[in-house]
C-alpha cells in the first residue's frame, strides 16, 4: 500500500454494501461469525481492483495499536479514520500508540527513523495538517525558524523563534543537515498558487531563473528588468536614473557615468582599452546607425562615414585567391576584394567580379559587349581578358607594371587563351606599360587567328622591357600589328613579329634595344613605318620577310639592317662601328630607294654563299662602301653613289657582279675598287683624290670584266696617282669600250702596270698624263676602229 492514501471508509457493514472510492479502505466485515477476528478485518487494494485479507501478522499490529481483541467494536471508523493501513502497521512496529482521542502517538527509543513525539502538544489533524497548541510555540509568523521534516518531506516540527517574517529559514532533510529542495534534482522553485515558476534556483547547473521553468543562462530572466536610482558609485553599477544631468541607462565606468542612450547605442563617452581585445561576434552582425566614425582621429570628418587617419599604417583589404572571391555567397554590389592569384583590387559589379579601377582610371575596356559604358580593371591581363571577340579599345589612365607576361592566345581556355577578337587597341594614352621580370618573358605576347588575322594595335605611350634575360618586348604571331606613336625600350629585343602570318604598320613608332638582342625582327608579312635602334652590339633591324618599307634601323657597334631574305624599300640605315646592311644567307634580297652609312666599317657587307640573288637599286652609301665576302648567281647594283671615307669604296671577292650608272668614290689611302673577274660595269665613275682609283686582279689568270661607258678619275697628286692599275691581272684581259682615263699628275699613267699586261682599249681617251699608257701595258683590238670608230674588243 501507499503510505500517503488515506483510509476514508471504516464501518462494519456488509462487503456487497461497498462501493471502494479511490482510496484504500480498511474494512471489517460483520456478517462473518465464529470466525477468527483478523479474517473479518479486509483491505480494498486499488491497484489490484480488489479486497485483501488481512493476515493474523496484520491483525497482532493491528491489536499493538488499540489492543484490539475479539471484541467487534475494537476496530471501527473513530479510531481508524485518517490513516491508511501501512501507516497504522508502520506506527505499530516503531511503537506507536493511538491514543483513546483518536490521536496517533509515534516514538521510538534509538531515534532513529520516525521522531519519538511531536513537540509541546502538536498534533496531526484527520486531514495531515500539523497543529501547534503547545505554549512554547506563539501563535503568527516566524523568522530564523528551524521546520523539521521526515524522510516523506512531512513537517514533523517547528522550533520556536522571534517574531516577523517567515525568512532566512532552513529546510532540514536529514541529519547531515542538507539544504532540502521540494523538487526532485536538488532545485528549489517558488510558485504561484496556480503552480508556475516565480523563481528556480538550479543547483546542478547552477543557474537562477525568474519566469522560466528551466534556466538556460547563469541568470535566465523572462520579462522585463526594471533597475532604480543607483546608491552606489563604484565603477560597473547600473542604474536607471538622473545620474548624468538626464533621465536614461547609464553606468559607471572609470569612476564617471556613462549615458547608455536609446537602450542599444554607446553615446557621450571615451571607451578606453588596455591591452589586446578581441571580439567575437560568432556568426552575427554588429552595425552603426548615424555619425561617423574615425580611426586614428578624434574627430572624424562629417562627410565621411569611416575616417581613417595614419601617418604610418595602411589600409589592408581582404585578401584572397580567385577561388575564395569566387566563392563568396551573395556577394554586395561594389564589395572588395585583394585578388592575391592576380595581385589586385576586384570589385563585384553586380553580376562579375572585376579589377577595380572605376573613378580613378588605371584601365579602362570600351567594347562591343558594355553598351558604350566604360569598365575599369587595375590590371591589363584582366582588362584584355573582357576583349576575345569583336572590337574593343583598352585605355590607360596611369602608368602600369605588370608582374608577369601579358597573354593573348587564339587556343585554349581560361586566362590568355581563346582570344578571337576582330580589333584590339590599347592605347597607352602618354603612359608606360612596363615588365621587369628576370626572365626571357615579352610584356605582351599574342598568338591569334592565322585565318582572320585580327588586328592589333598599340598607340601612344612607351612599352619598357628591363631585366630581361633575352627575347622580346612584344612578340606578335598570327595578327596584323599596328601602331602610331610607340616607343618599345627593351634591354634586350624590342618586337619580334613572328614566322606565321604577322605584318606591322608602325606608325613611325621606335624600338630600342639596349644589349645585344635585335630592336626590330619580323620573319613574315609586311613591315612599315618605324624607327629601329640598337644601342650597343645588337641589330636593329632583322629582315626575313615579304618586304620593309619606309623604316630607319641604326646600331651603335652592331648591324643596322641584317637583310636574310626579303625586300626593302625606302629606308636608312647606320652602323657606328659594324655594319650598315649585312646579307648573310643565300637567299634573294632586294634592296631599293635607300641610304646606308658605316662610321668604321662597310656601308653593305656581303656574306652569304650559294645561288641567292642579290639586288640593289636606287641607293647612296654615304660611308664604308660595298665589301662583298661571299658569292652568289647574280648581284645588281644600279642608280647608286657608293662612297667610303675610311677604305675602299668597292672592295672584298668583287666577281660576277653588274654594275649600273653608279658612282664610287674613296677620299683615303685605300684604292676606289680592287675588281676582280667576270664584272661589268656600265655608266660608273671612279673616283679617288688621295689613292690610285682602281685595280684589277685575276682569278686564274682570268679576269674579264668590262667596262663600258666608265670613266676612272685620280685627283691625288702624286706619280703614282695613276687611274687604272692593271698589274695584277696576270695575263688575263680585260675590255674597256667608251671609256675616260684622267689623272692630275702629269707623270702619273692613265693605265699603269708594274709586269707586262695585255688588255683592250677602244674607243676611249686619256687625259692629264704625259704617257697615258705605261709602258708595260700592251693594248690590243680584235678589230681595229673603223671610219666610225667601231670595233670589236
């Protein structure tokens, strides 16, 4: 049985008459006779929904209580009524006795278990309730009270105390004088009278609630915190009040208030930190309304919402790879970034991240895909990555470094491929697009459409290659190259235009190389329009292509013009100690409208051996004359003025060549030409003022070259300023038809050999000498002169 039900039913009438309430109920049945008192005394069990027999062990407790003997009446309701059958049994066993007043007296003499008596004259009422009626207990409240309970949490007893209210009061459980909590889990809770939580006090977590049936905090409040004027003034007290001159939340901090305005906002005071702080904001946001707000400045401006004020700190972005900007969620329209794969600032536009440049102008991108509104990038492979198609102008508003090559590829994808643009200008705008890599990259190097071949230009600014380790400035594959007011300045190859489908109208733009690479190279197409100068060993000018037209190439102690293949029209070029134009292959070469100087060298140098030809038209050498090293199938030269004023004007393995209407000229102790075998020359002069002009060796003993219409003039006043030498032609011949020998020394020969030599002479005439012809030399004809001066040499 319970011990806490109470027996409400304990009359003898029959068990049929019995309708058991809720509640256990003790019974004793009248209508059994001659039957041992104890099975007449029943037991209503309701868990089992049924009468118990109350066994003899039973009825003898039952007797300890009242000394119940056979007698009927021993047991009924006046005696029984209050308790339930366990706790008369358990009363019985620890010495119980119920008194004649119906009053259950409990005691037991170790003091162990249930409390030995009540104190003064309590007693338990028939409803549990305890009643103080002893003298020693005054009627009212009670403080500093001790309550005693028993192990069911019943208050057995009340110590007696001062008068007031009922607070600071113990609950005793046990003798080991633990705090006893009404609730299970060691809380103690205050309610109301219609049971909710006023206050919890949670001792396992040890937290306090006001409100709420579980705390989740250290102090868990549900509802509203009023805090009244502060008595106090010691730095952390809060208060709600007059404290600072007006009524709000202020607290004191640093021995002065704070007003704690509008509930959320810190307002009218200096917050100070000692000490590294950190704040954590776990996922959340913290937001400012209204003001400004100054970092390194007491008074940030009023038009600024951050004012940020240093004299040797920065203002550091995030930074990050494309990977993590591009996977940022959401992102703001103009949020920004440092984009540290690329090493530059992107802005979100709105729908793409890009380099972020927009009013201030580093880079800007017009093309077919913005509707004639501007984009900006900070970097020109970023820029020049929104230009692969239709037609598009790049314009620098700044001069731009970048940290590596510049790439725009027809194949492939990603960045620097797939580039299938009809037109591309950058304009440098007066800028300088620089790269100074340690390495053999080119600042821009394009590889495009061999079909279509778009067009490429770059205008009016400087591109400057430093610290290069060989290669090129720009470098242009598969594209139409053009530009205007370039200047290219590399310490190495200024532009190389490259071996497929790649033509360059330059705009009178300038290339410098500055070590021993070539300022200008193209190795197919076309070429025009430019400036080349190497100023050091380098060439200037490398042709292997189509042609080259109206250009000027100039080497300090290098080539000016290294002709391997090709055509070139209307040009100069100058060398300060090599070379003005050097041919150094087999191949064709045709050279016309041009002017060629060597400070210290030959003006043109051939070199070359095999079948090439070689054609020059149209041309002055001012210095270093023509040395030809190497042979050929044919060499023309017409329309010219070849002059040297340091060696001979034609000079070198001088065989096989044709010569027209031209003019050689030498102003030094150096023959005008040594000429060799199988030349003609039709319509030239030669002339020396300080040497005899010109003489003829053999090969083999043959030389035949003819001379038709030439004239051989030696203005050097000396004996031996003779006009023509023919000593070392070594029984070979030679023919001069129409020809004029001149010399100004009288004593000098017009034709002069130191051994015996045949050659012919007809029709010509000699002047200045007092024996035109030496000695040694035999002139002869074939056929002699007829009435018209005609033969047959």
């Amino acid at each position: 049985m319970s011990g806490n039900q109470r027996v409400v039913e304990a009359v003898a009438i029959a068990v049929s008459d019995i309708q058991p309430t809720n509640t256990e109920v003790i019974w004793y049945d009248t209508t059994l006779s001659n039957v041992e008192n104890y099975k007449r005394v029943k037991i209503y069990d309701r868990s089992a929904n049924s009468w118990i027999q109350l066994s003899p062990s039973d009825f003898e407790v039952l007797q300890q209580v009242k000394n119940v003997d056979s007698n009927d009446s021993g047991l009924n309701a006046n005696f029984l009524q209050g308790y339930t059958a366990q706790e008369l049994i358990d009363a019985a066993t620890a010495g119980a006795t119920l008194l004649s007043t119906g009053q259950l007296l409990v005691g037991q003499a170790d003091g162990v278990g249930l409390p030995k008596t009540l104190a003064g004259d309590a007693t338990i009422d028939v409803n549990g309730n305890l009643v103080l009626a002893n003298s020693g207990v005054s009627a009212g409240t009670y403080s500093v009270a001790t309550v005693t309970v028993d192990a069911k949490g019943r208050i057995t007893n009340i110590s007696a105390g001062s008068a007031g209210n009922l607070s600071n009061t113990n609950l005793v459980q046990d003798a080991a004088n633990r705090t006893y909590t009404l609730f299970s889990g060691g809380d103690l809770k205050f309610l109301t009278s219609g049971g909710s939580e006023i206050l919890v006090l949670d001792e396992t977590n040890v937290r306090v609630g006001v409100g709420v049936a579980v705390p989740t905090e250290a102090l868990d409040v549900n509802g509203a915190i009023k805090i009244g004027s502060a008595a106090g003034t010691g730095d952390g007290t809060l208060a709600y009040g007059n404290e600072g001159g007006s009524t709000s939340f202020w607290a004191r901090i640093s021995g002065a208030w704070v007003n704690l305005a509008a509930g959320d906002n810190i307002s009218n005071a200096n917050l100070t930190w000692t000490g590294d702080t950190t704040q954590d904001l776990n996922g959340n946001t913290l937001g400012f309304t209204g003001g400004s707000i100054g970092f390194g400045t007491a008074s940030p401006d009023a038009s600024a919402i951050v004012d940020l004020s240093s004299t040797d700190k920065g203002f550091l972005l995030p930074r990050m790879t494309t990977a993590q900007m591009n996977g940022i969620s959401a992102p703001a329209t103009n949020l920004l970034i440092w984009n540290t794969d690329l090493d530059a600032m992107y802005r979100y536009d709105g729908a793409n991240w890009v380099a972020w440049t927009s009013g201030y102008g580093v880079i800007e991108v017009m093309n077919d895909g913005n509707n004639g509104r501007p984009v900006y990038f900070a970097d020109l492979q970023s820029a020049l990555e929104t230009c692969k198609t239709g037609t598009n102008t790049v314009t620098l508003y700044s001069n731009v470094t970048v940290s590596g090559q510049i790439n725009m590829n027809f194949g492939g994808t990603g960045i620097g491929f797939g580039y299938n643009f009809d037109e591309l200008t950058i304009n440098l705008n007066g800028f300088t697009l620089s790269y100074d890599g340690a390495n053999s990259d080119s600042v821009i190097d394009t590889d495009l459409n061999g079909v279509l071949l778009p067009d490429l230009k770059i205008i009016n600014g400087k591109v400057l290659r430093t610290s290069a380790t060989g290669g090129y400035a720009l470098t242009f594959q598969r594209t139409t190259f053009y530009s205007s007011n370039l200047i290219v300045d590399s310490n190495v190859g200024g532009l190389e235009l490259g071996t497929i489908n790649a033509s360059g109208y330059l705009g009178g733009s300038k290339f410098i190389a500055r070590g021993s690479g070539t300022a200008v190279k193209i190795s197919s197409g076309e070429i025009q329009d430019f400036i080349a100068i190497n100023t050091s060993s380098g060439f200037a000018f490398e042709l292997n292509t189509n042609r080259a037209q109206n250009f000027y190439c100039e080497s300090n102690s290098g080539t000016a013009l290294r002709a391997i293949a090709g055509n070139a029209y209307n040009f100069k070029a100058h060398s300060n100690s090599s070379y003005g134009i050097w041919h150094s292959s087999s191949t064709t070469i045709k050279l016309s409208n041009f002017e060629v100087s060597s400070n210290t060298n030959a003006g043109i140098r051939r070199s070359g051996f095999g079948t090439g030809f070689w054609y020059l038209d149209n041309f002055t050498v001012l210095d270093g004359g023509i040395i030809n090293n190497g042979s050929f199938s044919k060499a023309e030269f017409s329309n010219f003025k070849v002059e040297n004023n340091h060696g001979q004007a034609l000079g070198g393995s001088v065989g096989g060549m044709d010569f027209y209407n031209g003019w050689f000229k030498s102003s030094n102790a150096d023959y005008t030409a040594i000429i060799l075998t199988n030349n003609k020359f039709e319509h030239i002069i030669f002339y020396n003022d300080s040497h005899e002009t010109v003489r003829l060796n053999d090969v083999s003993n043959v030389n035949d070259s003819i001379f038709k219409n030439c004239s051989f003039i030696c203005e050097w006043d000396n004996a031996s300023g003779h006009a023509l030498d023919v000593t070392g032609i070594d029984g070979g011949n030679a023919d001069f038809m129409n020809c004029t020998f001149e010399v100004v020394n009288s004593s000098a020969n017009c034709i002069y050999s130191g051994d015996a030599e045949t050659i012919s002479v007809g029709n010509s005439g000699f002047k200045g000498a007092t024996t035109p012809v030496n000695a040694n030399v035999t002139i002869s004809l074939t056929t002699a002169p007829d009435s018209n001066g005609n033969y047959t040499a």
